[in-house]
C-alpha cells in the first residue's frame, strides 16, 4: 500500500518578520518545528516498517514463483514421460492394426473355406432329394448283387459317413475358429481404444496442471512486480521523508540562529538606550551647573550618538531569460511556452506542466521556501523539491529534467532565485521544464497535484 509522504509543514520564510518580534513567536515556531519533525521520524519509523513487510511479500511470492516453476519442469518431465508412452501405444496399435489385417486375410480364407464345404454338402443333399428322398445307406446295401459287393458298398457307405461327418465336424470347428477370432479382434480392438483414450486423459489432465502452474505463476510474477513497485515508492518515500527530516534540523537551526541574532540586537539596542539617556543626563547636569554660575558664556553642547543597524536582503542576480517575479503567491517558474498541460497523456496522468524554451533558459523557485530535495532521478533526471509554507498552508514545487542543479537540499530559496538551468535529463523528449505544484505534500500517487496554470502567470 502506497502512503503519502509527508512534507515538511514549516519552512523558514525568506523575511519571516522584524528583527524585533517577540522572543516568543520564535519560541512557538520552534516547538511547531520539533514537534513535526518528531512526526516526520514517526512517519519514516512507518515508511521503514512497510518496506520491510513489503520485502518479505516480494520473498514470498518469489519462493512460491520458484516452487511453482520446479513444480512445471516436474509436469513437463511427466509429458515428456506420457508422450513417450503413447508414443509406444501408437507404435503397439499400428502392430495390433497389422495383426487385424492378418487376421481379417484368414478370416476371409475360412470364410472362403466354409463356402465350399456348403457347396459340398448342398450338392449331396441336391443328389439325395433328386433320387426321390427314399435312397438312403440301407438301400445302398441291399441293392449290392453278391457278398463281395456288400462289403464293397458297406466301405463305401462307411467312408462316405466318415466323411459327411469330418466335413460337418470341421465346418462347425471353422465356424467357431472363425467367431473366437472375430471375438477377439473386437476385444483387442476395444481395449486398445481404452488405452489410448486413457493415455490422451492423463495427457489432458497433465496439460490442464501444466496451464494452471503457468496462470500460477503469471499472476505471482503480476504480484511481485506490484509489490516490488510498491517498494520502489516506499523508498522513494523513505529517501523524500529523510530528507524532509533534514530540512526540518535545517529549518530549526536557522531558527535558532534567528532568535540568537535577535537576542543580540536587543541588548545591543539597550546598550545604545542607555548610553544616550547617560549621555543626555550629563549634558543637562552641565546646563544646569552652567545656569546656576549664570556664565556669560552661552556653550551649547551637544552630543548625538546614534547607531543603526540595517538588514537587507540581496535579490538573486537577475538572469536577463528569466520571467519578471510576479506579484501572486507563486510566480512563473521559467520563461517559454506550455508545451503539454496537466491532464491524461500517453495513458498516464500528466501531474504537471511542460515549460519548452531553447537556448540557456534559467530556472527559479516559484515561491519562498526550502529545498527539501535536490538529487538525479531515473524518471525526473536533475530535479528539485521545494517545500513552501503559505499562510499555514503547505505546497510543494517540483522542477524536473534539469540541465544542472543550483541548490541544493536544505537551501532557503527565495522566490524567483534561480535554482537551476533548463535541460534534458532523465525521462524526456526534448529540453523543457516539467513543473509540478501540489497542495499539501509530494506522495507517490501524486494525488495532491494541481494545475499550476490555475496559480502561475500565463
């Protein structure tokens, strides 16, 4: 979860007040000052916090990436290991199909067979029913003419039985030979598409695990990156709320400072006070002194002892392409032209202004305030934050893809001090400045933006 960095909510104003105010405006701004910043630590306590809960998500959804991944090489090894196997089936189908062309050839040879037995047996009952019906064995028997002939026609009769009954006894052999193996045709027939929609099953189901490790995997990888971008703006957060922190001691010893120059000026003032009230003191003793003796002489003495103290505060050296500061609270940050306003671009919010000129285009604050960052980013390039305090109202400015940098973080800055030189760094087309101004602090969503074209001179 992304959380907002907070800013520092006080900044030491260039020309806070007279050198005079009360010792305890300074005292109380102090207090403020400590107390924020106590909250800033309190908030990086936090920041730090979640990023290490963060990190032991990104270590988890790793360690359960790379289980995942071991478990798809393990699924790949088993469809390696089932595509040998139905490698194999096909092989022993094919053989089995070879087997059932065989099969079918002997089947036609005793269909073939069986064929010719009928005509056999159809021709001998054709001869039988052409003799009328009534010639049988017997008759065969008694129409021989002598007991040699008898014994003749009894072999013959006995072998034509013999063979009557060998041709019907191997035809119901054959027709048998002929159903069993027709029976086990269909047998092996059906167990091997069985086996084969058994293997093309597991095949099915290992590819279906296979596809489900892989959307596993994608979405822990979705996750990770999630996260690890979540880290990236907590430490963003962390290294802006550090330097928020800095800012702050900065903003505190400056304070302090102040007060001690102020605690200066007052004695000094008194000093000067009673000196000249000792000098008028004896300058009157004297004339009255004088008016008693009632001298001739008319001496006028007079002492005047002043002593001035004077703070003035330099401008920054003008640059001759810098924009006139502008009466408002925020003046513009460089002079050009708006290049690309704050909206929707390239399918992401554009939370700022681009502010195009070529050549050597100085940069300034928009505002009093303190740097609470100055560094070189991935995306910004050379860039700037700015932490303003405007009527108890915090904002902060961002100048992004400078050329160079000309204060750096914990520097006061005035308002249209330069700051910095347009450029061309980090994440940019072209040399132009990209201003950001939001109402409150900088986060990482950047969810407090506004349009700075609502608050600049155009």
């Amino acid at each position: 979860m992304k959380k907002n960095i907070i800013a520092v909510n006080a900044t030491i104003m260039i020309g806070l007040g007279s050198i005079l105010a009360a010792p305890s405006a300074f005292a109380e701004s102090i207090s403020d000052l400590e107390q924020k910043k106590a909250s800033i630590q309190e908030k990086r306590s936090g920041v730090e916090a979640d990023i290490s809960t963060t990190s032991e998500k990104i270590n988890n959804l790793q360690n359960k990436q790379l289980t995942a991944e071991e478990q798809i090489a393990a699924i790949d090894a088993k469809i390696a290991e089932s595509a040998k196997k139905i490698d194999a089936k096909n092989a022993e189908i094919t053989q089995t199909k070879e087997e059932i062309e065989v099969l079918k050839a002997e089947i036609i040879v005793l269909q073939e067979r069986i064929a010719k037995r009928n005509d056999v047996l159809k021709e001998r009952a054709l001869s039988f029913q052409e003799s009328g019906g009534d010639l049988n064995y017997v008759e065969v028997l008694f129409g021989s003419s002598s007991f040699s002939d008898l014994i003749d026609r009894v072999g013959a009769v006995a072998a034509i039985a013999e063979a009557d009954r060998e041709i019907l006894k191997q035809h119901e052999l054959d027709k048998k030979e002929l159903e069993e193996k027709q029976k086990a045709v269909e047998t092996k027939l059906a167990s091997l598409e069985v086996a084969k929609a058994q293997l093309l099953q597991i095949q099915n189901q290992q590819k279906q695990q296979k596809e489900q490790k892989a959307a596993l995997v994608k979405k822990l990888k979705k996750q990770t990156k999630k996260e690890e971008e979540n880290k990236m703006g907590l430490e963003e957060e962390k290294a802006n709320l550090a330097a928020q922190e800095t800012a702050i001691k900065s903003a505190i010893d400056l304070e302090k400072n102040r007060l001690a120059e102020l605690e200066a000026a007052r004695k000094k003032a008194a000093a000067e006070a009673k000196k000249r009230a000792e000098q008028e003191a004896a300058a009157q003793a004297a004339q009255a002194a004088q008016a008693k003796k009632q001298a001739p002489s008319h001496s006028n003495s007079s002492s005047n002892s002043s002593s001035s103290s004077s703070s003035s505060s330099q401008a920054p050296a003008s640059v001759s392409a810098a924009p006139a500061v502008s009466s408002g609270t925020f003046t513009r940050p460089s002079a050009g032209y708006v290049s690309s306003q704050m909206g929707e671009r390239w399918n992401k919010q554009h939370a700022g202004i681009d502010i195009a000129a070529s050549g050597t285009v100085p940069v300034v604050a928009a505002a009093d305030g303190v740097v609470s960052r100055s560094y070189t980013s991935s995306s910004y390039g050379n860039v700037i934050f700015v932490t303003h305090n405007i009527s108890g109202q915090t904002w902060t400015t961002v100048y992004a893809h400078l050329s160079s940098r000309q204060a750096s973080t914990g520097a006061v800055v005035a308002k249209g001090q330069q700051i910095g030189i347009m450029g061309n760094t980090g994440h940019s087309y072209g040399q132009h400045l990209h201003f950001e101004l939001h109402k409150g602090t900088w986060n990482y969503s950047k969810s407090n933006a506004v349009n700075p074209l609502s608050y600049i001179p155009n």
